[in-house]
C-alpha cells in the first residue's frame, strides 16, 4: 500500500486528524484526539506504528518478520510495521483497524459508541469478528 493510500484509509475512520509534531516526514493520526498510527515517510521501505493488544502484538511479531516491536513507543502495546510488500494490503488495513479499535476500546462509553455508531454508518468498518463483537456492544450499549 503506498503512502497516499494509508493516508486515505487513516483519514477514512471518525474524527481522524492529521498531525506532524516531530516534522514534516512523520505523520501522527489520532481519532478523538488519540494517536492510532504513525507514520514515517522518510524511511524506505516506510514504517507504520500501530497500537494492538498485547497478545496480539507478540504473534505478530512472531509470525512476520516485518512487525516489529513499536519504534519509540510502548513495546507492549504498539508495533512497527515496515511495508515492505511482505504483507497483503488487506493484512495491513485489519492491523490498522485492530489498531483503531485498540484505541476507541479505552475511551470513555460515550464517546466510544459515539465512534462506533459513526464507523458503522459510514460502511467503512469491517467485517472481521473483532469487530463484530464491537458492533454487538454498539447494539447493547456496551
């Protein structure tokens, strides 16, 4: 996936922003102010962190070679990815809505099915089990 389609596809989630703080070759994207990536145009292949489950994080890191423990961020929860076409696309787009969720999954319940009300809405959340389970507590409330 190339750097403007990330671009998109970050943008595509409810209330995603846009930032550069550490200069015009790393961008910040957060929803509801939370950071859910980042990404640095200046490496090559470029680098992608992302938040994700701890579990998750480590089989992930086991099972590609190219997650790594997150650059510069909580190794626990956060990894690098380098796209270096070693991945499908859409490997990469359910990492970055795993990492989405990982994210809204810590907010307060108001603003968190404010999110997932509008991520269901706009037909852009997936179809993965993860993510059923969030539009089942969506349903509920939850």
């Amino acid at each position: 996936m190339e750097p403007d389609q990330l671009r998109q596809l970050f943008l595509s989630f409810p209330e995603t922003t846009e930032e550069t703080p550490f200069g015009e070759g790393v961008a910040v994207y957060k929803t509801a102010g939370k950071m859910f990536a980042l990404l640095s145009w200046e490496d090559n292949p470029f680098r992608i962190n992302l938040k994700c489950n701890p579990q998750k994080a480590e089989e992930l890191r086991d099972q590609y070679s190219c997650v790594l423990p997150g650059y510069h961020m909580n190794k626990k929860h956060w990894n690098t990815v380098i796209t270096d076409k070693s991945v499908e696309d859409d490997l990469l787009t359910e990492w970055i809505e795993h990492s989405f969720e990982c994210v809204i999954k810590g907010m307060p319940k108001a603003k968190r099915t404010e999110l997932l009300k509008m991520w269901h809405e706009s037909d852009k959340a997936p179809a993965s089990a993860e993510s059923d389970e969030m539009r089942e507590s969506l349903k509920k409330g939850i």
